[in-house]
C-alpha cells in the first residue's frame, strides 16, 4: 500500500458516505442519469456498511480527519463458461477537488491494485462514463484501454 493509503475503517462510514456522495454529484453534473434520489443518504451509508463487510471487496482512503479521497474494488467470479475464473473491478475512485494532480489517484488506485494481485487476479475493469474527462484522462494514463462500451437507449 503506497504511503498515506489506508484500508477504511468501520468507523468512519460518515466520512465515507460523505465522499461516495461527491461522487455521485460529480457525475450528476455531467450526466443525470447518476442523480441521487432524495433521502439516499441512508442507502448509501448501508452499501458502504456492506462493502466493509465484504471479504471480497476492499476499500482504501486518504487523510484523516478528513478524508482526501477513496478507492473502492472488488474481485467477482467470472461466468463459469470462461477460462478466466476470477476478475476484479474498481468500482469507484475519488479525490477531494483541492488534493487532485499530486498523485493520490494513482496511488489509491495502486493500492487497490495491490490488493487485486493479492489475491492471484490478474485482470481489473474499471467503468468510466464517457463523458467523465478527468476519469477518462486518469484511467487511460495509467495504462487502462477500451474493453466495452455500454449503450443504452430511452424507452
Ligand atoms: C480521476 C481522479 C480520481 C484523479 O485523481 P488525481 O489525484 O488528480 O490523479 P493523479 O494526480 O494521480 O493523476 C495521475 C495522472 O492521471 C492523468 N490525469 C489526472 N487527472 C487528469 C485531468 N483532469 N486531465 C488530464 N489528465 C489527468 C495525468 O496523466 C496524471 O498525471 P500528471 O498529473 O503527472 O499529468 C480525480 O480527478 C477525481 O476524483 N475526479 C472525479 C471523480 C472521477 O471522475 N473518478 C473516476 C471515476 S471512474
């Protein structure tokens, strides 16, 4: 695990929420197919409670009191028919907006990395809308290509 990368603790699930939260605002601006419903703070808090939990998951933070940004994977089988057995895939990255371009990204996403290989996984995905510029710029920087597009239409 890079320096300043820890593993989330049980006990700052607020701390978390509050992040999971920019998040997801952060991807509303651009996209409202990401909104939030009002109220979800609850549900939040209880997907992250369940991601702690989770053996095969794992979450790494920055910061302390505050926290600068997080990082969350996890590793699925893979559809029994496949020769590849298990992959893994991060599911969310963030860095707080005054701690971004110093390298946290990198090195939260290396610590997830790191717990990915682990556990003998040699594969991670990442989904990153297309209309994120920071996630497509960081993600393809560090060495992460096109693998699937996912299109939708409205009904
Ligand atoms: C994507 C994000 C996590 C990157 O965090 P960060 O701490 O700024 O990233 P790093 O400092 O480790 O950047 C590593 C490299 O990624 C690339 N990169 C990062 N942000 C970039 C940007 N906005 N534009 C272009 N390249 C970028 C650069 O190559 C950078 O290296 P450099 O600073 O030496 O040029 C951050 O911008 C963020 O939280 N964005 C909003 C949430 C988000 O989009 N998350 C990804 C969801 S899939």
């Amino acid at each position: 695990v890079p320096p300043g990368v820890r593993r989330a603790d049980p006990r700052e699930l607020d701390r978390l929420a509050a992040l999971w939260t920019a998040l997801a605002d952060h991807h509303a601006a651009f996209d409202a197919r990401f909104a939030l419903r009002p109220g979800a703070d609850e549900a939040v808090r209880g997907l992250l409670a369940g991601w702690l939990r989770d053996p095969d998951a794992a979450l790494f933070v920055s910061g302390e009191a505050t926290l600068d940004g997080y990082c969350a994977v996890r590793v699925d089988e893979a559809p029994p028919i496949q020769r590849e057995q298990r992959r893994a895939e991060i599911t969310d990255l963030l860095v707080r907006e005054s701690e971004r371009r110093r390298g946290l990204g990198r090195a939260l996403a290396e610590a997830a990395l790191g717990w990915v290989r682990e556990r003998g996984v040699d594969r991670v995905e990442v989904r990153v809308a297309a209309g994120n510029r920071e996630g497509q710029a960081f993600w393809r920087a560090f060495g992460f290509g096109d693998f699937m597009d996912v299109l939708d239409r409205r009904l």
